[in-house]
C-alpha cells in the first residue's frame, strides 16, 4: 500500500486506490478475494450481506478510505466484518494528505 500512495499521492478517489492495491496484491503472491461478499447470519438464517475491500489469505480484512482520518463509523465496520467472517485481524488504510495511514483492528471476542 505505501507504493500505491507513493505512486498516486492522495487526490483520487477510494475506488482507484482499491484497484492499485490489488494490483500489489497479485505481485506480492498473496491469496485474495478483492469486494468479498460476507452473508450476516441470524440464527443460521441470512439477513443481509457487507461487502469487504479485500479478504487477504483468508485471515486479515483490508478496508480502504480516503479520509484525514480514522472515523469511528470506519472501525465499527471494520469490526463487523470481522465478526462476520470470524476473523481476529483488520486493517483500515486511509490514504490522507498527510500520508498513509493505516489502524490494526482486533477482534477479541
């Protein structure tokens, strides 16, 4: 993600950051599912669905934004996925003026 932004700067919209990410992504070899679909289950019965930037070898969800900063909806979303996708690890990436960002979100329960 750092030479994605070293490369485009911050003045592009979130969606060509995710195409340059996963340009990254496929020449690091790194297994991915780029707007991974994530069913929300109640009582083993679905009842909607979130749709994740990047599942990164089935372990960590990658979220990208353009913002100055972490905003607290951002987090909770990232949280979500994660309970979701019973996953312990999220990044939020934030391309910003002042460089990128980035927050590693756990998920402890």
């Amino acid at each position: 993600m750092f030479e994605v932004f070293k490369q485009l700067g911050n003045k592009h919209h979130e969606k060509y950051y995710q195409r340059a990410v996963a340009i990254e992504l496929k020449k690091s070899n790194l297994s991915f599912t780029e707007q991974a679909r994530i069913p929300l289950m109640y009582k083993d019965k679905a009842i909607g669905s979130y749709r994740l930037d990047f599942l990164v070898e089935n372990k960590v969800a990658l979220e990208i934004k353009k913002d100055n900063n972490f905003s607290y909806k951002n987090i909770e979303q990232v949280i979500a996925y994660l309970k979701a996708l019973d996953l312990k690890l999220g990044i939020l990436a934030n391309f910003t003026a002042k460089g990128l960002q980035y927050k590693r979100i756990l998920n402890i329960n």
